[in-house]
C-alpha cells in the first residue's frame, strides 16, 4: 500500500522526526497531522493511516489524538476557514457583535460553511490577541482590528484569490516571513 | 515608570534580527554563561529572586536546583502554549525579540546540562514558530547550537513543537504529554516534572514560561542585585501586564512588580473609555477571581503577595477590566463555558462541574434559578475545588464563586428574577447564541 504523505513529505517528515529521540518518534504525531491536514484538507482516514504507519501506532490512537486538539478538522471545511475569538475580552471589545454580523454577512450559522464552499467560520477560544479585538485568524493568520468594513474587503480579496488568505493585512512583513539575520 | 527588560524590541528597532540582537549585548549572556559551573548559574538565578511568570510565581532557581545533575538526561520545555484569556504578552516576546528567549532557554539548559530544549508554542503561533525555527539555525550556524557550542564541549539542540489548540497544555503536566505525541492531559503527581520519571521521556525535566526565561540574560549580565533592585523584596523585576477589555489604550505594559493597579491604569493605560468607571478586574484571565475595583484595589501594589491578601492572584498579569456598563453575571458566564470548552475530561469534578455550573448559571441568567440552584453552585464548585490532578478545576469555579462573593447584589438580582418576571433583556442576555459559548 502506497503511503501518500511519505511520498509527498518525506523531507518534511524525516525533519519532524528528527527532532525526537529514536525511540519517541509518536512526538511526531502533531505535526505529522498538520502535513496531513494540508494533504487531504482535513484528517481522513487515508491520512490517519499513514501516519500509523510511519509512526508505528495503532490508528485509533493518531485518531484519538486528531480529536482531541480543536486545530484538527475531522471534515473538510470551506476554503477560508475564519476562526473567530469570542471569548470575554474580546467580547468586551465588540466581537459577539461582530461575528453575528459576519455569520449574517455570509448567511451561515456558526460552524457552517457557505454555499460555494469559499468560507467555514466558528467561534474560537482566546487567540492571545485581546488589545486588537475583534479579531480572526483566516486559515490560522492573524487579522486584527476589525470590523465588517474591513472585512468585506478581506473576503471580496479573498475570493478572488484564496491564497490572500494567508497574506498578512497590513501589507508589512509578517512574523513568518521575517528575516532571522 | 516602565521599565523595559523583556519588550526592549520597543526601543531598539529590529532586534528580532540577530545582528541588532548581538549589537544590543545579545549572548553575551549565554558566553558568560558557559563559564560558569552550573550550581553557579542556578546559585545567581537563585539570588536574583526571579519566580515563574507563568501563574504560579514558583522560584525559578529553586526549580532548577531541584533537577538531579548526575542523570545523564535532561530537558527543558519551554512553555510558549499563552492560552489564558486576556494573555498576550509571550507573543509579543517571541515576535519582537525571539533571540532573548533562546538565549534564556540555552543558559537554563546549561544550568542542568540538558542536551535538548522544546519550545512548545501553541498551534495559533505557528508564524512565530517558524520565526524562532529560522533563528534557530542562524544560532547554529553562529556555533550557539548544536555540537561542543563555544568550545564549551556541550552539545545542545534547540526545537520547537506546535500544539494544536487545547488550553489545557498550558499545564505543565499536560504539555509535557503533548510533546510525547499523547492526549495534553494532567499527570498524577509525584514524580513532578523535575523528578526521574516525571519529565518528558520520564528524563528530569525544567519547564518554564517564555517569560520568565526572557528574564535570564538581564540577570546574568547586570548580576542578581541589579535585578532584585527592581521590584519589591519578595517580587523582584518586572512583570508584563497584559491588559485587555474596557480600556482606554490596551496592551502590553512591562512595570516594575511593586507598582500599584493605579500607576498602571491611571498613568499608562489611559483608564476607563471616555464617559465610563472602572468596575471589577479579573487579574489573572479568567483563572483569578474577580474583584470590585475599589480605592483600594487600585492603592495596592502589584505583587504576588499583595495579590494573594486581597483575595484573589496576580498569576499571568492578565488584566481584564470590566467597566460600570457590564454586567458581572455575564462575564462569569462566559468565563464559565470557556473552561467548559477546554476541560480536558480526565478528571470527573472538573469534566462534569463545568457542564454543570455553565447549565446552572444560564438558569440564573434566564432568570429561572431557584435557592436550590444557588446551593447546588456551591455544592458543585465545592466538590471541583483541590479534587483533581490540576488547577483547571479550581480556577473553572472561580468565576462563579467570586462573583457571589464580591458581587453578591448582581447576583441576587437574577437570582430573585423567578418571582419579578424576567425581563426581555435577560431573556437576551441568556442567549448569547451563536457566538456565545
């Protein structure tokens, strides 16, 4: 049986690995679901299994795992997939509010995904972005300061390309991308 | 006063580049460092006074002293998974100055000789992982990381790991599972993380908050006094206070511990938005209790001590003020269904005391709520208090409990609703639907 994230990853996962000692390689099995996620678009079974087998655990403790953690979808989501924070700070600065009006905007409720499968958006727990709120992560990037406004724009942007998504708003450099030198 | 130790990244523009990090004294630290015998380095945090930024205030030396250095494996965790409501200050450390991390993080490594450091960031900080994974390899190609480093003949890798969204990893315990690739639940305690058989690979296992290991050049290089002159006698340097919700200017705000709740709203965060009055403080996200901002809330000083004399913790520093618009029963409510949401489900008195304090506390809010609910609160919360492997079960029946306790009219107010008809506001309050739980 072919092992489809071997054959894609195999850099990747040789470069997980190594971080483990020889005997722990099940550390490996987060960021192995991450190249899973990204592979399938979610956490199939194909993925489950491949990553049983390169680790040498049983399916049902990967799945276990996959289903423990929130960043794991265990279906496929909309292309953009909105995490919205909306717990008590963020609440304080108007982002019960404003998420109401971004699930009216796109006509889904919360957890749904929109018709044309472009946007999934859930309500999230605290993002460790408090002082910028409202605030989102688009497909696990940080938008900050909003309000519907801005965010009518970000989604027109974003349907024209999906990979916007992952551009930072503000035109500047973002963390990921920074020079380390 | 702010001081700036720990957000230097504002004065000095790129120091998250390794030049302007290295111009700055970066790693004069960590050479200094590899002089010194490891008792010595424990010996100076030690006297430093420095406590773990974390929550939990634990001396940050005595912690390391109690690592056995003749076991020929040792680890530091790195606790970079900043989950508590209203917490944001680690992410602005690793964003605008992630060399200092490292360079703590490798000084606490020399200090138990560990072969190995995990930075375990939580899964939404993957952009500063990826940050810190390339200052990682500029520090190994500076001969920082990796083999025989300095010439020192200790080898020492550094990694980061990703979470994936689980508050609960945040607990020391729990992270130390995630990172062994298992469910990020609490560990039965003893063997403690520092212990054989504790750690991470069952190996003795130092786990610190980014914080407080962000602090550890400074002591080095100005020496402990320089340090514990900032601060009071038994809360020495600066604290982050991340101060988030009805303020004027949120954000981060480095003060000396010692300053008082007055310097830092009044004189640095602008106070309450314009037209309104502070009303309560949750000091530590939604894990402290929450208090009335009165007078003399604002006159004390901010310390671990202080903190723990008025009734509640300075923790994380997380500051969220609520002004005279809000309403407290509210606020409990939400902070009820957050710990609802990430209990882990190991233990049975906080899996089904959140469920059944967020059922209880709606009932409340709609207005339903009997004395015998009210009971039931305090049998509930009674039953989560110091019954379960970690603190997620003590800190959920906070909310509600402080609440009573310090705000016993707000309370009562619903409480009583049953016999005065609950009003359409209620009704609205009590279904914050979608976006509330």
């Amino acid at each position: 049986m072919q092992n489809a994230l071997l054959e894609n990853y195999k850099e990747q996962i040789d470069y997980h690995l190594s971080k483990y000692p020889d005997d722990q390689s099940r550390s490996a099995v987060m960021p192995l679901l991450y190249i899973a996620q990204e592979h399938y678009g979610y956490v199939n079974d194909d993925g489950v299994e491949d990553i049983a087998e390169i680790l040498d655990m049983d399916p049902t403790q990967v799945r276990s795992i996959a289903g423990f953690y929130t960043m794991y979808r265990e279906k496929p989501k909309g292309d953009v997939w909105l995490h919205v924070c909306t717990d008590l700070p963020c609440a304080l600065r108007g982002a019960m509010e404003f998420y109401d009006d971004l699930l009216e905007e796109l006509d889904i409720e919360d957890g749904g995904t929109t018709e044309d499968g472009m946007f999934t958006a859930e309500h999230v727990m605290c993002l460790g972005a408090c002082d910028r709120a409202p605030m989102l992560q688009a497909n696990f990037r940080f938008h900050e300061n909003l309000d519907m406004d801005i965010m009518r724009d970000l989604m027109a942007k974003w349907r024209e390309d999906v990979n916007a998504a992952l551009q930072p708003t503000d035109g500047g450099d973002t963390v990921s991308e920074r020079e380390a030198n | 006063m702010t001081q700036n130790i720990l957000l230097r990244g504002r004065e000095i523009p790129d120091i998250h580049k390794y030049d302007v990090y290295v111009e700055n004294g970066g790693f004069d630290a960590l050479k200094t460092t590899l002089g010194m015998s490891q008792k010595e380095v424990i010996d100076t945090v030690k006297a430093s006074n420095l406590r773990g930024r974390g929550g939990a205030g634990f001396p940050t030396g005595v912690k390391w002293s109690f690592i056995p250095q003749n076991e020929p494996i040792k680890y530091v965790a790195v606790n970079a998974d900043e989950s508590e409501p209203g917490t944001f200050k680690d992410r602005e450390i690793m964003e605008t100055n992630p060399y200092q991390l490292i360079e703590g993080s490798l000084i606490c490594a020399w200090a138990i000789k560990a072969p190995a450091v995990y930075i375990y960031l939580r899964g939404e900080y993957w952009e500063i992982a990826e940050q810190l994974d390339r200052c990682i390899e500029k520090c190994r190609a500076e001969g920082l990381i990796g083999e025989d480093i300095q010439g020192s003949g200790w080898d020492c890798e550094v990694y980061t790991h990703l979470g994936a969204g689980a508050y609960i990893c945040g607990e020391e315990s729990a992270l130390l599972n995630s990172l062994e690739g298992k469910l990020g639940q609490p560990r039965v305690r003893p063997p403690f993380p520092a212990q054989k058989g504790g750690g991470l690979y069952a190996e003795p296992t130092v786990v610190n908050n980014v914080e407080t290991l962000a602090n550890v050049p400074f002591i080095i290089n100005e020496g402990p006094e320089a340090f514990k002159a900032v601060g009071t006698e038994k809360s020495s340097g600066t604290k982050i206070f991340c101060v988030s919700g009805d303020v004027a200017k949120p954000g981060n705000y480095e003060l000396p511990l010692g300053a008082t709740v007055r310097e830092l709203l009044e004189e640095h965060v602008g106070g309450p938005k314009e037209g309104r009055e502070f009303k309560a403080l949750l000091p530590s996200g939604a894990s402290g209790p929450i208090v009335p901002l009165t007078d003399e809330v604002l006159d004390t000083e901010m310390t671990y001590e202080a903190f723990a004399e008025m009734g509640t913790v300075l923790g994380s520093a997380s500051f969220i003020l609520l002004d005279d618009t809000r309403d407290i029963v509210w606020a409990a409510s939400k902070m009820t269904k957050f710990f609802k949401h990430e209990s882990c489900g190991k233990c049975t008195p906080c899996r089904e005391g959140t469920y059944w304090l967020d059922k209880v506390l709606d009932r409340v809010i709609a207005g339903k709520a009997t004395q015998r609910d009210v009971d039931n609160i305090y049998d509930i919360a009674g039953n989560m208090t110091g019954t379960t492997l970690c603190a997620l079960g003590a800190f959920a029946a906070n909310p509600v409990l402080a609440t009573i306790e310090n705000f016993p009219d707000e309370f009562e107010a619903y409480a009583n609703q049953r016999a005065i008809e609950a009003t359409d506001e209620a009704d609205a309050e009590a279904e914050p639907a979608p976006a509330g739980d």
